[in-house]
C-alpha cells in the first residue's frame, strides 16, 4: 500500500510542476499578445493543476473484490408468491396484493 501511495505523490508532484511550467508559459504568451497559445497553455495549466489536486471521491470508496455481489445476483427479479427468480422471457405481472408474480403463479 505505501508503495501505490509513494507512486500516486511522485505522479502528482510531477503534474503540479508540469501546471505551473504550462502557467509560466501562458503569461508569457500572454506579455508577448499571442493569446490563443496563452488561453490553451493557460486552460491546460488549470486543469493539469485541478487533477494533481482534487482528491477523488472513488480512491477511497473502493471495495473489497470479495464482497462485491454480480449484479445478476443482486437485482435478479424474484415472483413474491413462489420466490422463485423470473427469468427472461417468463410470464410476469405485477399483482395489487403481492407485487411481481409469475403468470403460473396466478392461475
């Protein structure tokens, strides 16, 4: 773990230098009028330096491979009479007492 986190502050040490050289060279574009290079050296300076910084909210809120459940197991559709899984293409409809129902399981 402090090996992936040493590698993440030398990316991010070298993307705040690599910002601030883009920021350099926009205001000299921009003391010399030449404006388009000043803008997209100046926006990439900006964005460059927002990404070094900004923490991300999914670094940490990444979980364990383990405890992740399929999402074919987690949203499978179950009949709330039989619980039986509804599988494509079977019969169902939802049921004023019960919810989903298999068509079978009306009859």
């Amino acid at each position: 773990m402090a090996r992936n986190e040493n590698v993440d502050g030398r990316s991010g040490l070298a993307k705040v230098l690599l910002a601030v050289g883009l920021a350099a060279v926009a205001l000299d574009s921009l003391r010399k009028e030449k404006r388009l290079l000043a803008a997209v050296t100046g926006g990439a300076a900006v964005a460059l330096g927002y990404t070094a910084t900004a923490k991300s909210a999914e670094s940490g809120a990444e979980p364990d491979a383990h405890s992740i459940e399929p999402i074919s197991r987690s949203r499978e559709l179950r009949c709330d009479i039989c619980g039986e899984p509804i599988v494509a293409g079977q019969g169902r409809q939802p049921h004023p007492e019960y919810g989903t129902v298999h068509d079978a399981c009306l009859e």
